[in-house]
C-alpha cells in the first residue's frame, strides 16, 4: 500500500488527499469521536504488546541467539520504567523510537514529555551501568526491507558492544531509520 502511495503522481495524490479531508468534515462528531478513539486504543494495545518493528527486532535477534527480554521491567530499583528490548548478556537496552518521540505528531506538549521522558531514562539506565541502544524510526511506512535494514544495523552495533564495552560517555547509542 505504501508502495501503491508513493508511486503516485502528485496531482493524485492531492486529489486522494482532498477527498480524504472532505469525508473526514462531511463525518458527525460521533464518527469522528469514535475513530479517535479506535486510534487510542490501537496505539495503547501497541504500547503494552510493543509495536511491529518491536516484535521483528525481537524475533530476528532470538533467532540469531542472543537473550532477549520483551518489555523489561525493572532495571533501576525504585523507578517506574520500561524498556523496549533487553539484551542481559551485555547489559544493553534497546529503545525502538517512533515518530511521536522526535515529532510533534500528537502536539508539542506531548513531544516535549517524550523529550524529557526518553532523556531521563537514558540518564537513569547509562548511570548504572547500562548501554542504551536507540533506534529513531522515522520511516512513515515501514516496510518488511526496513525492519530487515533495522535489524541489520542493530545487530553490528550489539557486535561492537560484545567486543568491547563502551565507557560512560559512550553508551548512548544512535540509529536512525
């Protein structure tokens, strides 16, 4: 579907567009209200049973042998965090960053919490030892290629980390997709 999307003309893709923009003012409030409320649910379900790039990450690198632990709870006593993906072996966490947590997809208030969020717990984990491994997935229509490309570019920085572990002032670790 991104595929059909993107190898549109850009005259249909206005068009598309437009007529996208019309049916969503021609929708009662009660419509409108519901859909909203379709996309917060669809977006909590991600948040508690991760999201599909989360899930690929995870089965491709279980495959690959490494122990992976989905969702990891508790690696700082006393705080109320989570993380995305955990790798023990060599104590690394793995954030999968959507759009939302760069972008103000959801309004600035909402990206400035992600903001301090993400920093706070990256200052959390880095301070006790941990390396974090964050992936900023910025690709609007992820594709099976990009999550393969992803997994890929993962994989040699969790390469690098098993030959030599980074010192503080390194174990803030960037990707971008």
């Amino acid at each position: 579907m991104a595929n059909y999307w993107e190898n549109r003309e850009e005259d249909e893709r206005e068009r598309r567009s437009e007529l996208s923009k019309k049916q969503w003012a021609d929708m009662s409030e009660e419509d409108k209200a519901n859909l909203r409320k379709l996309a917060a649910e669809a977006v909590r379900k991600a948040s508690k049973e991760g999201s599909k790039i989360e899930k690929f990450i995870y089965e491709g690198l279980t495959k690959l042998g490494y122990d992976v632990i989905f969702h990891k709870r508790g690696l700082v006593a006393n705080e109320n965090l989570e993380v995305d993906l955990f790798v023990p072996a060599i104590n690394t966490a793995i954030e999968i960053d959507g759009p939302a947590h760069f972008l103000p997809i959801w309004g600035e208030q909402s990206l400035n919490r992600h903001i301090r969020a993400d920093a706070q717990k990256a200052g959390l984990l880095i301070n006790r030892g941990f390396v974090i491994l964050r992936v900023k997935n910025i690709i609007r229509n992820l594709s099976q290629k990009n999550m393969r490309e992803t997994l890929a570019a993962i994989v040699i920085e969790l390469r690098k980390i098993e030959k030599k572990f980074p010192p503080a002032t390194k174990r803030l670790i960037e990707i971008e997709t």
